[in-house]
C-alpha cells in the first residue's frame, strides 16, 4: 500500500529533461507516501484486529484457560512456549495473537506518518492505541499474577473498550480531511447520541459486574465479587431496557425530522444490534450461562459499543481528503 513517489519522472518525461539523476536530491528521492484511503483500510484491520483479541481473550476465560500459563511474560516459570497442553496451548495463542495486534497498531502509527496529507490528529490517536495495547499487555500480566481476581478481568474488558473506542474514532478521522464538520442533526439528537455512548457504556459495565458475580467471572476457585446475582441482573438488563428506548425514541424522532440515508441506517443497525444483544442475554440467563452464548454475548457487546460510536460519529457530516493529491513540484 505504500506507494512511492514518482512525481519527478512524469514532470521530467513531460518536460523532456529525460534523465531523472540531474534534478535536485531531494526530488529523486522516493519518498513513500500512503493514500487517505489506504490508511483508512489500516485503521479498519486495527479495530478488526482488537475486536479478534477481545473475543479470543474471552474464550480464553470460558474455556477456563486463563491460567493455561501460569506465569507471565513466560508461559511458565522459564517456558516461553507452552507445553502441548489443551489450555496451556489456548492462553499461548491467544497471547501470540496479542503480538500480531500489537504489529497491526505500530503499523497505524508509521501509516499516520506518511500519510499524504500528514495530520498531527491521526498520528496521536494511532500513538493512543500502542498505549493502550501497552497497558493491556501488562494489566493481562497483572490479571495472570492476581490468578483472575475479577477486579483485573473487568479492568482488562474494560481497558479493550476502551481501546476499541480510539480505533473506531481514528478509522471515522482517517476517511475525512480532520476540518469540523457540519450537523446533519438538530442539536436534541444529538445530545441523544452522547446519551447512547453513555448509555451503552453503562450496559457494558453492569454486564462485566454480573460477569465478575457470576460462574464466568475468572477461574473456578477465585472469589467472586460479593454482589447478588439476581440483582446485578436486573441493574444490568434495566439500564439495557433504557437504552433500548432511548435508541427508538432516536430513531422516531429521526424520522419524522427526516435525515440522510447513513444517519438512518446506523440508528437502524443500532437499535437492531440492541435486541440481538438482549436476546442473546435473556437466553443465556435462563438456559444456565452456557459459555458459547456468554461468548456470544460477548461479541455482541462489542457490535453494540461500536454501532453506538458510529451512530453518533456520524451525526456530522465530513469533507473527504483528496485521495493521492498531486505533490506540487518543487
Ligand atoms: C445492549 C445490550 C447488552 C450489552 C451491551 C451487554 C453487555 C454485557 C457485557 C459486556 C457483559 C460481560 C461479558 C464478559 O465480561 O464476559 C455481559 C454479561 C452478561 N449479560 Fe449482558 N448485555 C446486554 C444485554 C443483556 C440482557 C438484556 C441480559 C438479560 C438478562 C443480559 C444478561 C447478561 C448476563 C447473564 C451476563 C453474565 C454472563 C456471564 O456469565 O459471563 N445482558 N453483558
């Protein structure tokens, strides 16, 4: 994807000066240059790449391998390799993948730099995923240590939401030319969608509180946090019911007022992710938490978080970068 500049060439076939070598240094050297597009489609295998780990990092949890190495960084004591052990082998691979997400985010930040038009806003929030993922390696360590203490479990999902948050506002930022853009809604909606954000925030954190009471909130022998089930329960499913009519009431409201075609389809795909989401949790409630719809619930956490984010990203309308905008010649 990275493209090399060949702006000198055609400037110096067009002009007929044919030989390339007699024209300044600095114009001869291929400078490599990425397309606002190109780097938007890093951005996106970074997010892709975070919500991977966030459902294998969950698997790990629900096969109960969390503890599949035992120590950290090694997997144990001098081991670095896990043993040809069932769980041993999960939390090894899963630590793996966790090399390849942290690839993927050092390639959004060397991306950010030689994107063509450079943005020093792109830049930071790329820099913001290697921090996070930084802190996810050692909160993971943390996790491993404290033989997960939910306190950890919880802190490690939450750090991931986190981290998807940035990646999804970097990969909006990275598809536009980073200027304010104008409202395509009236200012009560979106209020609104601040008020989704907050809201799905809330669902998330009351749900990783019933994880952190519940059979999945770690290993079997860990001690649970002290709350009653049945209550966090029903925080949890409550503030999902209020979230759930706020995101209609949006969608009516965006009705009638009329909106464009994008902003009608995430409010569409958000209140459609909403109850999927429910239903999974409702099913898995009363069937006795079995671990592959915990795992889907799981993924459906993370469908929600980031149909919240696009909805009200997308309130406001963005001018595109010109994609591969002539270098000037000299
Ligand atoms: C927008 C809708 C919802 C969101 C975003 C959401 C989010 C979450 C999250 C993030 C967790 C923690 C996952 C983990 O750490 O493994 C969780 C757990 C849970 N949620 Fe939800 N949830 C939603 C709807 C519901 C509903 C309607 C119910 C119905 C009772 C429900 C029941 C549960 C249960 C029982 C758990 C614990 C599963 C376990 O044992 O790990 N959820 N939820």
């Amino acid at each position: 994807m990275l493209e090399a500049s060949h702006q000198h060439q055609t400037i110096a076939d067009r002009q007929g000066i044919g030989n390339v070598t007699d024209l300044p240094y600095d114009r001869c050297v291929r400078s490599p240059r990425l397309s606002p597009r190109a780097y938007q489609r890093i951005t996106l295998l970074a997010l892709l790449a975070l919500v991977f780990i966030i459902i294998t990092g969950a698997a790990v949890r629900l096969t109960g391998s969390g503890l599949g190495c035992s120590d950290w960084p090694t997997c144990e004591s001098s081991r670095i390799i896990a043993p040809a052990e069932y769980h041993a082998m999960i939390e090894f691979i899963n630590r793996t993948i966790t090399g390849l997400v942290s690839v993927v985010v050092i390639i959004a930040v060397l991306g950010s730099l030689v994107r063509t038009p450079r943005r020093r806003d792109l830049t930071w929030l790329s820099l913001g995923l290697v921090a996070g993922v930084i802190g996810q390696i050692l909160l993971g360590g943390l996790t491993v240590l404290f033989e997960l203490h939910p306190p950890f479990v919880i802190a490690h999902f939450v750090l991931s939401m986190l981290l998807v948050w940035n990646a999804v506002v970097l990969h909006h930022r990275a598809g536009h030319d980073g200027r304010p853009g104008l409202p395509l809604v009236p200012q009560r909606i979106r209020q609104l969608g601040r008020a989704l954000v907050v809201l799905a925030s809330v669902a998330i954190l009351t749900g990783t509180l019933v994880t952190g009471t519940g059979p999945h909130g770690g290993d079997e022998e860990v001690s649970r946090l002290p709350f009653d089930i049945t209550l966090v329960v029903r925080i949890h499913s409550g503030v999902v019911w209020l979230f759930l009519i706020v995101a209609v009431a949006t969608l009516v409201l965006l009705r009638r007022n009329g909106t464009s075609e994008i902003v009608d389809r995430r409010s569409k795909l958000l209140v459609a992710a909403i109850v999927a989401q429910g239903v999974i949790g409702y099913t898995q409630y009363f069937t006795g938490v079995p671990p592959l719809l915990v795992l889907l619930h799981v993924a459906g956490s993370v469908t929600v978080w980031i149909a919240a984010l696009a909805f009200t990203l997308d309130l406001t309308a963005h001018s595109v970068d010109r994609p591969d905008a002539p270098v000037p010649a000299s």
